[in-house]
C-alpha cells in the first residue's frame, strides 16, 4: 500500500527510501475545550511488519515536532520526537543522519485483555526516510497546527 497523497488534509504519511515500509498517520477527531490534542489511527507498515494503534497527540508536543523538523535543516538538532499522550502507546524519533538524511525509529503497543489476562502486543523498528517527502511532511503538519490554534 503506497500513497501519493493523504487520504484526509490532517492526515500525514511518512515513506521509506525504498517504498517497502511507511507510517500513516489518519486523522480521526480533534479535541479543543479540554485539552488541545488530536487523535489518529497510526498504521505502520515495515517491510513483512504491519501494526496500527489509535493515539491521541498533545497540541504542544505536535508543535515540538514540527518545530524540531524546521529547526534541524539549520542547526545541530539530531533527534526529533513525537509521542502519544500514553506514550507507551505510540513514539517515534527521526535521527538526523547527515543532511537532511533521516531515519525513522518507532514504537507502538497495543493493549487489549483476553480471558481476564491483559495482552501486550509491542511493534518496534526503524527505517530510512524518504527525505524528498519532508517539505510536504512540513506543509502538512503546519495545516494541522492551524486546526489545533
């Protein structure tokens, strides 16, 4: 499954260099009176692995992340996180490599009980970012901040 573009204008997608792995990120709901947050559908597809988990995003932390992504074209920023609000639930790290280069490292975990037994199921890897997508990663995170404003 590759896309050429997000499904929703809140949605984001992340791509690997060599098109076998990737990260959408589908817009589901939008908090505004309580806490500022955003919830996805977080799909992660890594090579012959695929995992999804439902996260809620603080406001702040989104803008973190995106502020870390404009940031590390000019200066010495090396790595850029993001996280879930239950952070064990959902994060991710691009690790600046050399100019402009990125690798992606995430984790996900999803929790569900089964006979009265809780079962964690836990996804973690890494992968090479298609860096020609980061100026449209920019740009989609921007029009998210402004729907968070």
């Amino acid at each position: 499954m590759i896309f050429n573009k997000p499904l929703d204008p809140y949605d984001f997608f992340l791509q690997s260099e060599d098109k076998k792995s990737h990260i959408l990120f589908s817009f589901k709901d939008i908090e505004l009176e309580r806490s500022k947050s955003i919830n996805y559908l977080v799909h992660i597809k890594d090579d012959q692995f695929a995992g999804q988990v439902e996260i809620w995003i603080d406001h702040e932390e989104l803008y973190n992340f995106m502020e870390g992504l404009l940031k590390a074209e000019n200066s010495e920023v090396k790595l850029i996180h993001l996280k879930a609000m239950s952070t064990e639930e959902f994060e991710m790290t691009f690790v600046d490599q050399k100019m402009g280069h990125y690798e992606i490292a995430y984790s996900i975990m999803n929790r569900r009980y089964l006979k009265n037994r809780l079962i964690e199921t836990t996804l973690k890897g890494s992968f090479d970012y298609d860096s020609e997508f980061l100026n449209q990663l920019k740009e989609s995170l921007k029009g998210i901040q402004k729907l968070l404003s």
